[in-house]
C-alpha cells in the first residue's frame, strides 16, 4: 500500500476548537494530510467549486462534513454536491455531534458514504480518525483525483 | 286518590239522600191515601147516619138512597183501609176496633129504621162518637208514624247534607293542598333544575380551565424537554473543546512541568470529565420521555436478560448471585425496563458489603399491578433517606468510594412512573435494602401469561 503524496482532507466544521481538536487527532494517528478547514456551507461549495477566493484550490480527497453549520448546512451541502456531476464522486464522512435518526436518514439517502457521530472522548477521536486512514486509504480504493 | 274517594262518597251520600227523599215522598202519599180512605169511610157512615134519622123523622122512603149506597160502601173502604195499613200490626188493631165500631153503628142504625124510635138515635149518635174516635185514632197513628218517618228522614236528611258538606270541604281543602303541593314540587323542582344548571355550568367552567391547564403544561413539558434536550446537546461541544484540549496538554507536558502543574492538570480533565458524564446522564433522563418508543407487550424476564447481559462484566468480578422468579408480561419499553434491571442491580453490586452479594429479584400481583422487589445484601442506607435517593444527582455516599452521577434512582423512577408504576425503598444501614416498584398488571393478564383471545 502506498502513499504516494499526502492525503487531502477538506473539513466543514463551524467549531474552530472541534476543527483543531480533529486536527490533532489525524495528526497524532498519524494520517498524514493536508487538512483544508472551511467554516460554514457556503464556503465548503465555493471551495469545492472553486469560486471566488478559493479559485486555486485543489481537490480534495474526501470531505468531512458536519451538519449543523450556519448559511448552509451539512445535508444541504451534501445534496448540491451529489446533484454535481464532477463533484459526486467525492467520498463524503458526516462527522457530526447530531445522532438524530432524521438526519442519519438524510444523509445516507442523499448518498454520504460514512455516518460518524461524534465522540465525544478524544481518545474515541483518535480511534476514529485511524479507522478513516485505515478505510478510506488502506482498504479503500478512491476514484482518481484529476488534481493530481 | 284521596280526592276520588271524596267524590265516590258524595255520589253515594247523595243517592242515598235521594232515595231517602223518594221515600218520604212516598210515605207522606201513602199517609194522604190512609187519611183519604177515612174520610170516606166517615163519609158513607155520615151518609147513613144522616140519611137513617132522616128517615126516622118523616118515613119518606126515597131519603134511604144515601143510606143504601154508603152501606154498600164502607165495609170496601174499611177493607182497602186495612190493606192500606196491613204492615202496621198497632194500626191493624185500631182498623179493628174501627170496624167493630162501624159494625156497631150498622147494627143501630138498622135498628133506628127498623123502629124508627128516637131512643135509638142517642144510642146511634153514640155509635157514630166510637166511630168519629176510633177514625181519630186511626189517622193519630197513621200522622204520629208520619212524623216519626219524616223526622228520622229528616235527620238522615241533614246527616246526608252535613257529611256532603264535610265531603266536599275536605275536598276542596285536598285540592287547595294538592295544588299548593304541586306548585310547590313545581317549585321546588325549577329550583333543583336552576342549581343543576348552574352546576353544569360551573363544571363546564372547570373542565375548560382544566384544558387550558392541561395544554399549558403539556406545552411547557414539551418547551422543558425539549429544553433539557438541547442543552445537554449543545453543552457538549465547549465540554470537547474543554476535556480535549486539557488532554492534549496533558499528554503533550506529562512528566515535564512541574508536580503542581501536573495535579492541577489532572484536576482540571477529571473535572471535565465529570462534567461530561453528568451531561450525559442528563441527556439520558430527558430522553427517557423524549424518546421513549410507545409501550407495548414486554416480556420483563427479556428486560432482566438484556441488564445481566449488559452487566456481565461488573457481575463477573464481584461474583455476584443473582435469583430471580419467573416475572410477568406488562405494558412497556423493554429497552427502558432493562435500564431500570441495569440500574438496581447495578447499585446493589456497587454498594455490596463484605459477604458475596446476593440478589434477590421477587414479583407479586397486587389487585390490579405488579409489585417488584428487588432485594441486596449491601451496605444499606438510613431510611430517613429513603425519599432523597430517588432525586436527581442526589448521592449518599463519598465519590471516591463510590462512583457514579447519582442519575440512576432518578432515572428508574422516571421509567417506572412513565410505565404507571411507583418506586420506593425500605432499607437498614448495615443489613442491605429492598427496592419496590410497581408496573399495571395489562388488561387480559393472569398469572404472567398473555390470554391469547
């Protein structure tokens, strides 16, 4: 298995400390990326559709998506980018503190690849963030990334 | 009733006046009849009286016509006379003595024309003078038995009057009361209808007010769980920020600041740590009616499972017994009556004393519920307390002895109370504790078995 270049991780979180919190964990799991956070909705489809001030931003490898975010939230975001053509392809991990059935339900019928609760433990954190190194990078095989 | 029986009396009483007055009427004929026969029985006698001294003075044989006919007539009368009074034994005495005295006359008066001597006229006049008595006393009798009729009628007469009269007063007295009674049960029943509208009223009031109460709280139930609900929820996003930052600087500066730093640091995590488990509890207890699924038909012997289950760990290492008799089907959440299970064996692990814990899970029906007991042989508590435990948070023993929020009771007790049931405890410090609840026995239940209709 192998890495070739770092992974790419965009990360819609509105929380500066859950956003460093998350940081820390892929950092002490050792999941070596580069972690893009943006802080609400809008943002997240402007970066992914490289708009306005992200025109020179890259691809992301997968998208951490949280749902309760202001201007746009998660199942929003999650609904534009799957109607995307290009951008459907992304594989999308709901992290999110909500364990509302409603929203789970949304959110895999809108086509998010993992549903992650938040825990909220950073020890639990960290285990999770191995396992998505793991999966997504290990086990998985992503769709080629044109921004290669 | 009273009043027809007023007006049956009257009609007879009046009947009977009006026979009574027939009657008299027909007395008083009969009487007129007797009187009439007399006087023509005195006048034929006066007819041959007159007619035979009439003869005796001049000879002229043509004046004995009247004497002839009256003859011929008076035996008939006396006869008829006789029929008249044939009830009457005193008055047929007097016809007799009447007759014998016509006779007498007769016979005189025979003589006289026979002789025409006017010795025999005093002896004829005398004659006549028997008749003349005995005819008076003939028609004494006959008026003396009128006037004993008709006063006896008469009396009848006005004793008949007199019991109308009194009928009819007390009639119309029964109608006055009868009337005034009626309008007084009229009365008195607008007077009933007007209290049981105005209770009706007053209820209607009440049970408006109830509705509005009843909506009121259930809104601010709902504004409170919803309440305790996002706060918990939203509460846990600085708890991450706190607890995950302080053990982050905690694993960075383990061993490298100094002890003080060091203990402080751990304080501070515990702390945060203790936060965040209370919160959760928190949650836990709002979610109990917030999430709590529909009650339905539970097997409690699957709760029990599902809490030893769960427990098996905590079992295991304090090598606990626990015994339990067979436990009914209720209306429930198997979900929720396992954390109840969960809670109270939990407890009784926990708070174990020296000897292997023994659990004790017995159930009985009483009348219409179920009553559990669960029974330890732990530390036990001072019943003074016996209220306090089921408060939320509230602990009667150290932390650092014992672990734990203090949600647990608390929780129970809300299950159990959304189950319909009650809870409580009898416990003695030293001899461990019994915790009693109680769940509704379901409709078409006996003896643990569903009836399957």
């Amino acid at each position: 298995m192998v890495e070739p270049r770092p992974i790419r991780i965009l990360m819609a979180e509105d929380s500066p400390s859950d956003a460093a919190l998350a940081k820390e964990a892929f950092k002490n799991g050792k999941l070596l990326n580069e972690l893009v956070i943006v802080g609400d909705g809008e943002e997240c489809i402007e970066y992914l559709k490289k708009e306005g001030q992200y025109k020179d931003a890259t691809r992301p490898d997968v998208l951490l998506l949280d749902l309760n975010m202001p201007k746009k939230n998660g199942l929003e975001v999650l609904a534009d980018i799957k109607k995307n053509d290009d951008l459907k392809t992304i594989p999308v991990i709901i992290l999110t503190t909500s364990e509302s059935e409603h929203d789970i339900i949304k959110s895999y019928q809108l086509q998010a690849s993992t549903y992650i609760t938040k825990p909220v433990e950073f020890e639990n954190f960290l285990e999770v963030a191995k396992q998505i190194k793991e999966f997504y990078f290990h086990v998985v095989t992503l769709p080629p990334n044109g921004d290669t | 009733m009273l009043i027809s029986l007023l007006f049956v009396g009257v009609a007879l009483v009046s009947g009977f006046l009006f026979y009574q007055m027939k009657e008299s009427a027909s007395w008083v004929a009969h009487t007129q009849e007797v009187l009439y026969q007399q006087s023509e029985i005195y006048s034929s006698l006066q007819d041959m009286n007159l007619a035979s001294r009439g003869y005796a003075f001049t000879g002229e044989q043509s004046i004995l016509g009247p004497y002839d006919a009256g003859r011929g007539e008076y035996p008939v009368r006396i006869g008829e006379l006789s029929t008249l009074t044939s009830d009457n034994p005193r008055q047929k005495g007097n016809i007799e003595s009447l007759s014998g005295a016509a006779r007498a006359f007769d016979d005189v008066t025979v003589q006289l024309i026979k002789t025409r001597s006017k010795a025999v006229v005093s002896a004829q006049m005398a004659a006549m003078d028997k008749i003349r008595s005995a005819l008076r006393v003939v028609s004494g009798e006959e008026n003396r038995l009128l006037a004993e009729r008709t006063q006896r009628s008469d009396v009848l007469f006005k004793l008949g009057l007199g019991l109308i009269a009194v009928q009819l007063t007390l009639g119309l007295l029964l109608l006055a009361t009868c009337r005034r009674t009626v309008t007084n049960y009229a009365e008195e029943d607008r007077r009933k209808i007007e209290k049981l509208e105005a209770e009706i009223d007053q209820r209607k009031k009440t049970e408006k007010a109830l509705k509005e109460t009843t909506l009121k709280l259930t809104s601010s139930n709902t504004d409170l769980q919803q309440f305790a609900y996002v706060a918990s929820h939203d509460l846990q996003e600085p708890l991450r920020a706190v607890a995950g930052f302080l053990t982050l600087i905690a694993k960075k500066h383990r061993g490298n600041l100094d002890s003080d730093t060091d203990v402080w640091i751990t304080h501070a995590v515990d702390g945060a740590q203790r936060m965040r488990n209370l919160i959760n509890d928190l949650l836990m207890y709002s979610r109990v009616e917030s999430r709590g699924k529909d009650l339905e038909v539970t097997d409690c012997n699957k709760a029990l499972e599902q809490a030893k289950s769960d427990l098996s760990v905590l079992i295991k290492e304090a090598n606990a017994i626990i015994e339990a008799g067979k436990l009914p089907t209720v209306q429930g959440e198997q979900g929720q009556l396992s954390q109840v299970f969960q809670n109270l064996l939990g407890n009784a692990i926990k708070f174990k004393g020296t000897d292997r814990p023994v659990i004790d899970i017995t159930v009985s029906q009483q009348s219409n519920e179920w009553l559990f007991a669960v029974k330890d042989n732990g530390i036990g508590f001072d019943q003074a307390h016996a209220d306090r435990i089921f408060v939320i948070f509230q602990r009667l023993q150290g932390r650092e002895q014992y672990p734990g929020t203090g949600i647990g009771l608390s929780l129970c007790k809300k299950i159990v109370e959304r189950h319909g049931g009650r809870i409580w405890a009898e416990s003695t410090k030293g001899s461990g504790s019994t915790f009693f609840f109680t769940i509704p026995v379901m409709q078409g239940e006996y003896d643990g078995r569903a009836k399957t209709d």
